[in-house]
C-alpha cells in the first residue's frame, strides 16, 4: 500500500500537468466525507514508455493492477494484501471509513481516489495521529471545525503539508530537502471544493484563493507560486473564514 500511495505521488513532481481535486462534502449531523482524485495518466503513459522492461516498474505496476477498481476499505485491502493486521480497536475503526480505488481508462491505471466517510471531529483528531504513521495524501482541509451548521476554515492549512511529509518520508535524507523545491515548480492544479448539505447564509472572512459559486458551494483554487513565496502579497489574506448555513 504504501509504496503505491508513493509511487502516486511521486509521480506529482515528474510532470508538469498533474491535477489534484478534493471535494469536501460538509453533512447536517456535523459528519463530513471528503474525497480526492489523483489523475496519474500522463505520468503512468511515460513512466512506462521510458523503463519498459524495468524490473522494478514492473512490479509497482504489477501491484497496481491488483488495486480494487471499486471503493475498498483500508482494512480490507489489508487484509488482501495478507500483511499482518492491526489489532487496535480505535485503528481498526477508523480503517473501516477510510476507502481508496484505482481508476482505470482503457484498463490501464489512470489515477488514485481517496475517500473518508462520514467523518466526525473526533474521527479527524485520531485520524490525525494514524496520518503520522500511515503519511496519508489528504487535503489539510478536512481539519477545519465543522459543526453541523457552521464551518470554521485555518486558511494556514492552504498547504500541501501531508503530501511533502508523504514524499519525506519514502525518501533518502538528500532527497527530502529538495521535496519543497519540487512542489513548486511542478504543481499545476490543485483545488479544493466545498459543499454544504444546506445553503449558505453567510461568508464573513476573505482570502484570495476562497470563492462561493452557488448558494450550496465555495471553490478553493490554491495559487502555488504564492504559497511557497514568502514575499507574495494576497490581497485578501484572513487567518479565518466562518461559513455558516441555514
């Protein structure tokens, strides 16, 4: 599991046109379910033009195409896989609600989704703690405090912090001090989505990265050279923004 969670993201910073998309799904009893998409086509099209007969490519594509093409749990691909199983009840848990599958085109691989199901906060703390070992691609945001009805967004979590520590962590010392480099000159895309169950009754905050596109829907489009330039000037820049629904 985790060298193909790696091999995904890694292949973030081979090209140039990699897209990430989130879409956090906020529900009204305070759970929320959040999923994102790792579109890995171009990557695994050259990745395989350029080391066809690579042993070890052959393998990691090898386990891929053992990956569930339907939403499977963590635990049950665990067990699949037939590695020796946590025995935790809190991790076992919490692997129940967190899915993953392969998306196939033309069956061959084309990308990697991540889901976590109904979450609630409680969830996201112990979730938090699984991450420091698991090194997990997830979108900051789904750390925000929701409550059922009112949304409370850390614009300091507008980062791409799990997926550097994931990166860090499958690489050699040397390896991992240029991680930050990477990130900013190979990320194209990466955007967040908000959905509420219930409509919008107010914004109060800004950000230049934060926009509402209907009454049930705010879109965070990250600007990556601004993130990692220290000198960059938002004109919009609050540290919180407060979305509350009817």
């Amino acid at each position: 599991m985790k060298n193909i969670l790696f091999l995904f993201i890694a292949g973030l910073f081979v090209l140039q046109s990699c897209t990430i998309n989130s879409e956090i799904v906020y529900h009204k009893d305070a759970a929320s379910t959040s999923i994102t998409d790792i579109d890995m086509r171009q990557f695994i099209s050259e990745m395989k033009a350029m080391t066809p007969d690579s042993l070890k490519q052959q393998k990691e594509f090898g386990e891929m195409d053992k990956l569930p093409t339907i939403w499977t749990s963590f635990l049950d691909v665990q067990k699949q896989s037939g590695k020796p199983q946590t025995t935790d009840p809190d991790s076992i848990r919490l692997m129940k609600k967190i899915f993953m599958k392969m998306n196939k085109e033309n069956n061959e691989p084309a990308g990697l989704s991540l889901k976590m199901d109904r979450f609630t906060q409680a969830d996201y703390q112990m979730l938090k703690s699984y991450n420091k070992k698991e090194k997990l691609p997830l979108d900051q945001n789904i750390f925000n405090n929701w409550d059922g009805q009112t949304l409370t967004i850390n614009t300091e979590n507008f980062n791409l912090k799990n997926i550097e520590e994931t990166l860090k962590s499958k690489a050699s010392k040397d390896e991992a001090e240029k991680v930050e480099g990477m990130v900013t000159m190979f990320f194209k895309n990466i955007e967040t989505t908000l959905k509420f169950e219930n409509k919008i009754k107010s914004i109060t905050g800004k950000h230049d990265w934060v926009k509402q596109t209907d009454n049930y829907t705010v879109k965070i489009d990250y600007d990556l050279k601004a993130m990692y330039d220290k000198e960059a000037k938002l004109r919009n820049a609050d540290k919180k923004i407060v979305i509350v629904t009817e």
